[in-house]
C-alpha cells in the first residue's frame, strides 16, 4: 500500500499505530511541502532500497528503459495485456507493443511470455 500511496503523490504516510505526535510532526511537515512517512518504515525503505539496487545492478538494461517502458512493465507485471495498457496509458496498443519490444531487447529477455514471467518475478524491484 505504501508504495502505491507514493505512486499516487502522496505526502504523508503514517501507519495506524502511530501516536498524536506523529500525527502533528506528519500534518506540519505535509503543510509546509515536505514528505513524511511513519519512522517504523525506515528499515522497509532501507531494505527496498538496497534490493532494488542488487537488482539494477544484476540487470543494467533496467537502467537503459525510458519512463514509458518502466510504466508498461509496472503494468506487464500486474498481468495487463497490451489492450488494457494502452487504453489506461491513452497510446496505440501497437505503441505498446513497440515498447514491450524494446523492454526484451534492452533487457536482453526472449521467449513468448518472457517479459510477463521476468515482470511477476521482479514485481517489487521494478
């Protein structure tokens, strides 16, 4: 959920046990344009971190995808077909398919339903 929430631009993320002073230090630092997130998610943030960079590392034609691409295979691997990205992503589905190309080619995946298979595993790093 956290990660969907800073999908979705959000500034502040506090967990459900957090105390009435949280609450205010999370209000006053989202009032002034700052993020704030809960102090209990700095190990999750931290782990993610790192593991997203093990994985840029092993795979660096990550690194090589343009923000489109990195959007369609967020969508691949949440099993959407090309029709679905396109029409959410308001481009062509032959656009799409471009782009799923180049995805496999940059990141050197063959196969029929590689790039779906590659974008379930890699869910969390993409």
């Amino acid at each position: 959920m956290f990660e969907e929430a800073i999908d979705r631009d959000v500034k502040g993320y506090l967990l459900k046990e957090c105390t009435q002073a949280e609450l205010r230090r999370c209000i006053a630092a989202v009032f002034t344009g700052q993020h704030y997130t809960s102090p209990s998610m700095t190990t999750y943030l931290v782990k993610k971190m790192r593991r997203v960079e093990q994985f840029a590392a092993t795979l660096r034609g990550l690194r090589l995808l343009t923000p489109q691409e990195r959007s369609v295979l967020k969508q691949v691997a949440c099993e959407r077909t090309s029709k679905e990205i396109a029409a959410d992503m308001g481009i062509a589905q032959k656009t799409v398919d471009t782009h799923r190309s180049n995805i496999c080619r940059k990141l050197e995946i063959h196969g029929q339903h590689a790039l779906t298979r590659f974008a379930a595993r890699h869910r969390a790093e993409i």
